[in-house]
C-alpha cells in the first residue's frame, strides 16, 4: 500500500509520531505502526489470560471462605461491600447484578465474569482488601518475603495490578506502546516492563506462564523487531 493511502485511513495525526520516530522514512513508519499493532495484540492476549487467572483465584479464595454467591451476597444490604468506603466497587458489582437480575439470567459465573479488570484490583485496595477478610494474598503463595527496602503486601499487589490496568486500557483505546514515554523515540522499555510484571504475577500465583502461554507469547521477540528499527 502506499504511504499516502495508508495516512489517508489511519489518519496523518496518529501517524505523525510514527513518522517522526522513523526520520520521515514512510516504509519504516508503516511497518512500526504494523509491529506495534501486533505487540498490542500479544500483550492484551497476555493480559486478558492473566485477568481470567486472577478473577478465578480470587473467586476461589472467597467462594471458600464466604460461600458461591459471595459476590453477588456482597452487595445486599449489610453485605461485605455494602459501605461508604467501598461505594465504587459496589456500584460496579451491583450494577451487573441488577441486570443480570432484570434479563432473568443470574449465575454466580455470569456474574464474575461481567466484572472489569479494575473490579479485581481494587480488591486488592485498602478498604475492599479489609472488607474480604485480609485473605487475597494467599492467591500468591510464591511471592517473596517482604524486605526492609521492599514490602510485598496488599499495596505492592494493588499498585501492580494498577499499572497492568493502565496497560490493557491503552490497548484498548489504540495507544501506541512502542514508544518513549515522554519523546517520540522508537522504544520497547514500556512494554518489556508491563510484559515481566505480568509473568512475576503469574509466577508468584504459581502458575506455568510458558505452558499457559505456549504458542500465544512472541513479545520478546517483537519487541526486538521494533528495536532494529531504530
């Protein structure tokens, strides 16, 4: 195809940063903008895997300590999350229940899986962490001992599962991730970081992230490919 149809569909201002990171050599810019839709596509696949992974060790943690329908018990009145301090997430469980509800088509499975990525970390949030019984650090039987210069505790998993957060949301809006983070500058540091954070994750749950993934995870070597183009 060329450049200049090519601009036209994507658009000259998406493809501006391209163009810029690859000294106006339009081929390259074509084939960034190409390689950078297929790390996107590795990393949501890694990310959507792990989302699923954690959703359903968490459910299992809770199932047993507070019954099969401890998620939709949650929002009743009285129930676990049924406070001031936990309104948002709440909302967000209470809001799918409703409708699940309403459609006549109400199964604990239906349920957790109408849940967002951010629902499960902020289970790992101060308030909602208290509220389920300090129990969800369990779903990582492998992590680390905390340290005096590092501590691996609610907080450390809260921020983690943030960061991962902010990933899969600029995936899922079409942000490039096969750049710098403050110039326009050919760099795969962003992805590589999010990349090893998930498979630490999937480590410390004591999950085989090469078995898991077996045939699905190429970013390493993607990412490499976006480098050479520097």
């Amino acid at each position: 195809m060329k450049y200049s149809d090519f601009e036209y569909i994507i658009s000259k201002e998406r493809m501006g940063k391209y163009m810029l990171a690859c000294h106006q050599d339009t081929k390259k810019a074509m084939t960034l903008y190409r390689l950078n839709l297929r790390i996107s596509q590795e990393m949501f696949t890694i990310i959507s895997c792990f989302e699923v992974a954690l959703r359903n060790a968490i459910d299992h943690q809770l199932t047993r300590r507070l019954g099969q329908d401890w998620l939709r018990d949650s929002v009743k009145k009285g129930g676990l999350l049924d406070r001031a301090d936990t309104k948002e997430t709440f909302h967000n469980i209470n809001k799918e229940y409703i409708r699940l509800k309403n459609e006549d088509a109400y199964s604990h499975p239906k349920l957790l899986s109408a849940m967002s990525f951010g629902t499960w970390k902020h289970m790992y949030a101060k308030q909602q962490f208290n509220a389920t019984g300090k129990c969800l650090m369990a779903i990582f039987p492998n992590k680390p001992k905390s340290s005096k210069e590092e501590h691996i505790n609610q907080s450390y998993i809260y921020n983690d599962l943030g960061s991962i957060n902010v990933l899969r949301n600029r995936i899922a809006h079409h942000e490039p991730i096969c750049f710098d983070k403050t110039k326009s500058r050919i760099d795969t540091c962003y992805a590589r970081e999010k990349y090893r954070q998930i498979i630490k994750l999937y480590n410390w749950m004591g999950i085989d992230s090469g078995a898991l993934l077996y045939g699905l995870d190429h970013v390493e070597r993607i990412c490499d490919r976006i480098d050479r183009l520097q």
